[in-house]
C-alpha cells in the first residue's frame, strides 16, 4: 500500500497535477452551493440546450455569497478539501482553494490557489493562480481580452487566442448553469490552452436526487497528451447545485463529493 501511494505522489508532475486542476475547477464548481441550500423543491426549469459554436459566447453566471465545499479523493484515498467562493456586486470575483488532508500531506505537499475577477459580462477580466507541487511553486497572472488572453509567470510572458472568448478554469465553471449550455469552451490555465468540448445535458437520479448530468472532454490545444474525461452531476433544480463530479486522466479518477453543511 505505501508503495503505490509513494507511485502516486511521485507521479503526480506539474502536467499532471495542472489537468486535474483543470478537472477540479471547471466543471466541480459549475453551479456553486449557496450559502443558504434552497428547498428541493424549487422549480424545475427545462434542460438547458447546446448553443451552436459562434451563436454566442459563453458566459459564467455565478451568485454573490455561494460558497462550496467539496471532499476530494483520487482512487478512493483522501486528498483534501476544494473550496470555492463568490463575492462582489457590480462585477465578481470567484475564489477557489485546495486544502490538503493531514494523509495526503504524509507523501508530499501541495497547494492549488485560483482567483477570478468578472466583468458584469460574465466574461473574465484578470486571474491569477498560485500551484505548489512537492515544493515546486509556479503563480501564473492572465489579463483576459475576449478571445485572447496575456499570461505572466516568473518572467516570462506569452499569449493565447481562440475562436471565441477566453475563460480561466474558474469562469468556464460558470457556463453550464445558463439556459444554454455551449457545445465548446476554451480555457486558459497556467500556461497551456485547453478545448474543453460539452455533451447536452441528461436528466439522472443519484442516490435518490434528481440531477442534470454533463460530461466533458478536456483537450490541450496542439498537443497530443491523453485528455481529461469529466462528469458533472448538478441538483435538477434552479439552483444547479453541484452534487458529484468526475475526473478521469490517464486511469487515474478524481471524485469531489458535495460536503454537508456543518
């Protein structure tokens, strides 16, 4: 057992350990919890259809005061506590964190830091992100400008475009909770680009609850790596609570399960 949990530590490296950042926050914190869970029974609203690419951008839609705490475990083990946050007013900024759990700290230290701020557009202005993997730390700064993006770490300086607006991990989260879900979403994280390509929306029960499944198939643009696989399990209601979600890289499974309210 402590040898494969050593394996899994050790080959957790930066690429690896940037997809399920990846997987973590665009799509486990698709519809944040508020801080006050509303009854089941709010209404039902009708499934959310595919925009057709170019019909329009894609846009986060978050609530000021949602916060979300989910456990996270990789192959059933342990890994900590992802935490997201929504505040502001006229224009927001979203806020997400790791916390590691005292087992996982036992093979290694690691810490995931992202922040968003959003135009009252729904689309991002400015993020940043702060990833520290077995003593490794890289802070990345994006400035978002529609379809392209600026990108600062260390130094160094780079750019990105695609054909259609831009979104940080956390931002792109935002745009399945819309009365359209897009069809395509291009991510900017870290220094790499991600095409992230969205399924239509299912209706499911999981233990008992009715939920909104989405799946989705996140790419690196230009690169040939293996891709991350995620599915998403929304409470089927106005709300669009996030109940369950998968991430699957290369064999490996991240599952982030909603945490009761204390």
């Amino acid at each position: 057992m402590t040898n494969s949990l050593r394996t899994l530590a050790t080959g957790m490296d930066a690429a690896f350990y940037n997809r399920m950042k990846l997987g973590a926050t665009i799509l486990a914190a698709s519809a944040l919890l508020a801080c006050r869970e509303p009854p089941l029974a709010a209404p039902v609203p009708a499934l959310a259809s595919n925009a057709p690419r170019g019909h329009s951008p894609a846009l986060a839609t978050f609530h000021n005061g949602e916060a979300i705490v989910w456990d996270v475990y990789m192959r059933g083990l342990s890994v900590g506590r992802f935490s997201l946050s929504v505040s502001g007013s006229r224009g927001q900024t979203v806020n997400g964190s790791l916390r590691q759990s005292k087992f996982a700290r036992n093979f290694g230290r690691a810490r995931l830091s992202l922040e968003t701020t959003l135009a009252v557009t729904g689309l991002p202005e400015k993020g940043h992100e702060d990833v520290s993997l077995f003593g490794r730390r890289k802070q990345t700064a994006h400035q978002y400008r529609g379809s392209r993006v600026s990108w600062q770490r260390a130094g160094q300086r780079g750019r990105f475009s695609a054909p259609a607006p831009l979104h940080s991990a956390l931002s792109a989260l935002g745009t399945v909770r819309g009365a359209e879900v897009p069809d395509t979403v291009y991510v900017a994280t870290g220094v790499d680009l991600y095409e992230v390509r969205l399924s239509l929306p299912s209706r499911e029960t999981l233990a008992d609850r009715a939920v909104v499944r989405i799946d989705a198939e996140a790419r690196e643009v230009g690169a040939s790596g293996v891709a991350a696989l995620i599915s998403v399990w929304l409470s089927d209601d106005q709300w669009r609570i996030p109940v369950r979600v998968h991430v699957e890289i290369g064999g490996a499974q991240l599952v982030a399960k909603q945490r009761p309210q204390e």
